[in-house]
C-alpha cells in the first residue's frame, strides 16, 4: 500500500494554491507544487487549481506547455481534481470574454449565468447547498461521504454545461435557476465550488479524493 502518494498542485499562475495546500496538510499530504511535466506526468494524483478567467487560464496552460501533459493524464485515467476555473477548462470551450477553446477532456461549454430571479447578483460569491443529480449517484464518488443539500462555497458568474447528462455529478440553484456544480468522467473531477473553502464538508471531499488515488495507484 501506498501511504505517502505523490499528488501535484499544478502552478500555472492562475491557482490558489496555498489554501489548497494547506487542506491537504490536515491529512499529513504535502502536495508537490509543479509545473514539470515529467513530475505531473509521475504523479498518482492531479489538483488543477484556477481562479480567474477561462481565457487567462487557458493561456496559463498553453505558455507552460501543459496542455498536451493534461490530456496525457486525462487519458490514464489518473484521478484529476479541478477546482472553479480548473474545473471550468476541463470543458470543450468556455465563453467569457469571447470564445475559448479548452481541454476538452469532458464533453460541455462553460456559460454565463442568465438573469436571475429577484435580480439576483451574478457572480455568486458565498454559499450555497448541491444535490445529486442522480439520486444514488454520489456512491462511489469523492462526493460519498457528504449529504445532499450540504452547502459549500462559491466564487462564479459562469458554470459549466455539460454535453452528457451522465458527466454532471451535483447541480446546486441560485436565483432560481439550476445549474451544474460538480462534474465526474471516470477517475476525473470538477467542482466549481471551492473545497479548500467548504469547511468540513470540503475536507471530506478532499479526504475521498486521496482515497480514490491510493486505491488507484495500488489497481495499477
């Protein structure tokens, strides 16, 4: 058994990486803050962090040259965490200020909020509940230990939209519309919501998450 994995905190100037690396930290993981290609490419597990824009984080991966690394990681089925905008360029195009080719390593486009009820703000700062969007879907997920309606935290005007049905894992409401929040493909994951964030409900997302890559990397 594994019991020191080796996760990676991409830095691709665009992450709120100490925050994430200090909820690791409850857990004893030291994550590798990297953007070497040959360590991500090593590493049992992969946190892709992103605050910002879709386009500035696109350009991020693009002048690290580590577009081609995240397909080759998506392709292993490694498990992937992406977080807010990390989540967002999972995506095969975003829409915020023009239109943005991203990893397309999950099928959707990443849109803007539409208006609200109540005129209510765009972005949504703060937090809020998710629920499945299958109801026995959160079993065997990273999202198995915590209950429907648990509330964590959001910093977003755009939300993802997933082409297959099957690709969103949570959908949360916010001004009376309901959006996608959390999306899963295989041992990929995206969370537009904030873990490091989120409490104690976001450390048990975080905890699941190393559990998946330590039963990944003893299967392999």
């Amino acid at each position: 058994m594994i019991e020191n994995p080796q996760i990676v905190l991409i830095d691709y100037g665009i992450g709120n990486l100490y925050s994430i690396s200090r909820a690791f930290a409850n857990f004893d993981i030291d994550v590798i803050i990297t953007r070497d290609p040959k360590i991500i490419l090593d590493a049992d597990g992969i946190i892709l962090p992103g605050v910002g824009a879709f386009a500035t984080a696109m350009k991020g991966l693009e002048e690290h040259n580590l577009f081609g690394i995240l397909k080759q990681v998506a392709r292993a089925n490694k498990p992937m965490l992406g977080i807010c905008v990390g989540a967002q360029v999972l995506m095969t195009e975003g829409y915020e200020f023009g239109v943005y080719k991203g990893l397309d390593i999950i099928s959707g486009k990443v849109i803007k909020f539409p208006q609200l009820d109540n005129n209510e703000k765009i972005p949504q700062i703060g937090w809020n509940t998710m629920y499945p969007k299958f109801e026995k879907y959160w079993g065997n997920t990273i999202f198995e230990t915590i209950n429907a309606n648990d509330q964590v935290y959001f910093v977003h005007s755009y939300f993802l939209q997933p082409q297959n049905q099957e690709n969103i894992l949570a959908l949360t409401t916010y001004g009376g519309f309901k959006f996608c929040s959390a999306i899963k493909k295989d041992n990929i994951y995206g969370c537009q919501f904030h873990p490091e964030k989120s409490g104690k409900v976001g450390l048990k997302i975080i905890e699941s998450f190393i559990s998946l890559i330590l039963k990944n990397a003893i299967n392999l």
